[in-house]
C-alpha cells in the first residue's frame, strides 16, 4: 500500500506542476496578445492607395453561360480587391491604422466572396463546354494567390 500511495502523490505532483506550467504559459500568450491589441488600437489611419490591390481583367472572365453567378462575377470585377488571408485584424491594424480596418475588411470580403464563386462558374463553363475559358479563369485564379482545394482540384481535373 505505501509504494501505492507515493506514487500517487508524486503522480499528483508532477500533474500539478505541469497544469500551472501550461496555465502561465497561457496567460503570458494572452497577455502578449493583449498589449499587441492595445498597441494596434493606437495607430493612426496610414495610406492604403498603394496596396496591392486585385483587379480583375474582365477579358479573363469569359461571358459564356450568363448565369448569376457570372453577373455575380462581373459586379464583384468593379469592386476593390485585397487578399489579406492569413492576417490578423490586429496585425492589419497594426500596419493600416484602426481606422482602416472596415474598408480593408470590406475589401477582403469582396476577394473571399469572388474566390467562392470561381469554382461554381467555372462548373458552368465546362458544362456549357467551354473548357479552354473555364482553364483560363482558374489559371488567373491561382495567380492572385486565390488559395481554394476546389480552384486547385477543377483546374487539376482541366489539366
């Protein structure tokens, strides 16, 4: 019983020590997250002019099938573009200024939003067989960094 019960509470021991281990090393990331916050909620409003914006050249969309999503790719075509994927809000505010982070969101979205229609017209045009324009539209999909499996696999299918 007493080789049991050292054991044990060395077992108990150990766990304890690791436990407050993992929970200062989880404070210390939440405090580090924290002042980075603090720190990008102080940034002026910086100039986005110059940023790699996405534009979209409407002779790469073929106008084929006239379905919606194709009309939903033009009117995103006449909209800004910006591909911040893998970007924290904080690390954008912390380049951009706060005060830019809802128009450099609203610019993400419209890239996220094109993005997820590619595929889905580019299953229209193959259908409609205009395989060699579906092709081209993902080929210039995966050169604006559009990081998407279904992009990647329709264009591998198309190859």
């Amino acid at each position: 019983m007493f080789p049991f019960l050292t054991i044990f509470i060395i077992f108990c021991l150990v766990l304890t020590f690791y436990i407050r281990k993992n929970d200062a090393a989880q404070q210390k990331v939440q405090d580090d997250f924290l002042e980075k916050e603090r720190q990008s909620n102080a940034v002026r409003k910086k100039d986005i002019s110059k940023l790699d914006y996405i534009t979209i050249p409407l002779d790469k969309i073929p106008v084929k099938v006239e379905t919606s999503t194709e009309k939903a790719i033009f009117a995103l075509a006449e909209k800004p573009m910006l591909n911040f994927v893998g970007i924290s809000n904080t690390d954008l505010k912390l380049q951009y200024g706060t005060a830019n982070l809802d128009i450099l969101t609203e610019y993400e979205n419209n890239f996220l939003e094109f993005v997820a229609l590619l595929p889905d017209y580019a299953d229209e045009l193959v259908e409609a067989g205009e395989t060699e324009s579906a092709r081209m539209l993902l080929e210039f999909a995966v050169s604006v960094n559009a990081d998407s499996r279904k992009i990647d696999k329709l264009l591998a299918e198309l190859q």
